[in-house]
C-alpha cells in the first residue's frame, strides 16, 4: 500500500472513530387506522425518524462499543386535518453481554401517547435543549436507552442522560402538546418514570442494576453462578425497595415488563424455589410465568 493510501485509510479510521454513533435505531411503522390521505403523508416518517436518531451524536464521548440497538415500532392511532398525529410506540434496546453471542434486553415498553404535528418530508431540525413535541419524544427515549446502557457499565453512569431526559420531560409537560408528559398523567408518564429513577430511593435498585448486569451477566463465562448470585441480590434490593415506595412504580414494572422472562431463564433449576415466591410478591403482574418456571 502507497504511503498515500495508508495515510487515507488512516483518516477514514480516525474519523469514522471519532464521529461514530451511539445508536443503531430500527423504525417500523403501522398506520391502518388512517385514512389513504395520511398514510400517503407518512409515507417516509419511519426513514426520517431513523435518520434523524441514528445520523446524529447523542453524547460528548468517543463512542469506543457497538452501537446500542433501538427498536421504535410506531402504531398510529388518528390523524388531523391539521396533520396533528396520535401513536402508540413500543421502545425497546438491548445491549451485549461480554464474551458472548448474547444480548440482554434493557429497556422493554409501551407508550401510549405520543402526540406531534408532522409535514410530509419537512425537515427535522436536532436540537435536543429546544422542545418540539415530534423530535422531544424520541430525544427523550434516546437518553433514556443511553442512561440504563451506561448504569449496566458503570454504577449511576446513566444520571447525566437520566438529567436530560427529566429536561425534555419537564419541557414537555408545560407545552401544549402535554398529554403523557405530565406527572400523573394516567398509569404511565414521562416525567415520573424518569423521577422515579432519580430519586434517593431508587439509588440502591441502580447499584443492584449495576452489579447484575457488570459483575453478574458479563462475568457468566467466567463463572456460571455469577450472575445468579447477583440476581438474588437484586430480588432482595427490590423487595425492600417495595416497602418504600408505592406498589405502582412505574421504573418497578417497567424493569418488571422488560426483565422477567430473563430471570425465569436465570434461576431455572435454581434449587431454593422460594426465589419465585418473592418474584410473584414483587412483580405479580407475571405470576402465571413465574409459576411455570418454578417447576423446573
């Protein structure tokens, strides 16, 4: 290779290195409940919106590991003659787990209101410090999926990404297009799922968070019970926890909706069934689950 070349390949490298990317979104979109008209003016949204999350920089650092997968899956509910839209979204990432071809869910969820008004092709400008309700909602889900990532790597690594979702939420919540930003507002909000995890109360859930994913799950090749160990470890944190806060946490049964069928993975065979009682006490959203995994 010419010292030319070499010094290209080179560049490329260092600037493919440099301005690399923190997520790698997948957008689908379900529209059969709008009229032909509005389907036709949706007609490149889930490529804009994949553009728009995955061709931008989301944080200050040299993104050294893969790319985080973001799944969006957009089912739109009705439409305005003002192009004002409605959408349900189901949010969901994952991330590797250290020397293996497995990945662990992070982040499992259904939104059910996201409310924005959208052009056909209109351009969407990045500017996550200025509020929008189209680009607010998916800023805010990008800095959520970064602030689990980093608390998986790092005890509370996630808290700046958690701050700035907590901004957007907040912005939110005052603007016009409120509904499923306020706090309070039905079973689940932006505000309070992004509060919640920020409280006092939850630091040692986020420690728990920490060990099980960094110290349990990316130790396992190394040793089989690891992971385990610090499962149980979390099951004790969180039936604590409990007893602190109020039995509809929202962080509590997202973390549940997300995590469950991977703890019943974990702890098959595990010889102390008790574990599944506790399970059931805590989460009894999946008992039907937790009682089938007890039999093996």
């Amino acid at each position: 290779m010419s010292k030319i070349n070499s010094i290209f390949v080179v560049i490329i490298l260092f600037y493919s290195y440099v301005f690399s990317q923190e997520i790698e979104a997948k957008v689908t979109v379900n529209f059969e409940s709008l009229s032909n008209d509005h389907r036709e003016k949706l007609v490149n949204f889930a490529q804009q919106i994949e553009d728009y999350i995955n061709k931008n920089k989301w944080t200050d650092l040299d993104w050294e590991g893969p790319n985080i997968p973001l799944s969006l899956q957009i089912y739109f509910r009705s439409a305005t003659s003002t192009n004002r839209y409605s959408a349900q979204v189901v949010i969901s990432s994952q991330r590797p787990i250290y020397k293996s071809a497995k990945s662990t869910l992070m982040l499992k969820l259904i939104d059910p209101a996201w409310d924005f008004v959208y052009e056909k092709n209109q351009v969407i400008y990045f500017n996550p410090s200025l509020f929008d309700p189209l680009t607010g909602f998916l800023n805010y889900y990008v800095y959520m999926v970064l602030g689990f990532d980093a608390d998986s790597y790092e005890e509370f690594g996630g808290t700046e990404y958690f701050n700035q979702a907590l901004s957007i939420a907040y912005q939110g919540a005052s603007s016009s297009f409120s509904n499923g930003w306020a706090s309070g507002d039905g079973s689940f909000n932006r505000v309070d799922f992004v509060s919640e995890i920020l409280n006092e109360k939850f630091q040692n859930f986020r420690k728990a968070f920490f060990e099980y994913h960094y110290n349990g799950l990316d130790l396992k090749s190394q040793n089989e019970t690891l992971a385990t160990k610090k499962l149980i470890e979390l099951i004790k944190v969180i039936e604590d926890l409990r007893k602190k806060v109020f039995a509809r946490s929202i962080v509590l049964k997202v973390f549940f909706d997300t995590k469950y069928l991977e703890f019943c993975e974990e702890l098959k065979g595990y010889k102390d069934k008790s574990i599944f009682d506790k399970l059931k006490r805590i989460d009894p959203a999946h008992i039907s689950t937790y009682n089938e995994c007890a039999k093996f």
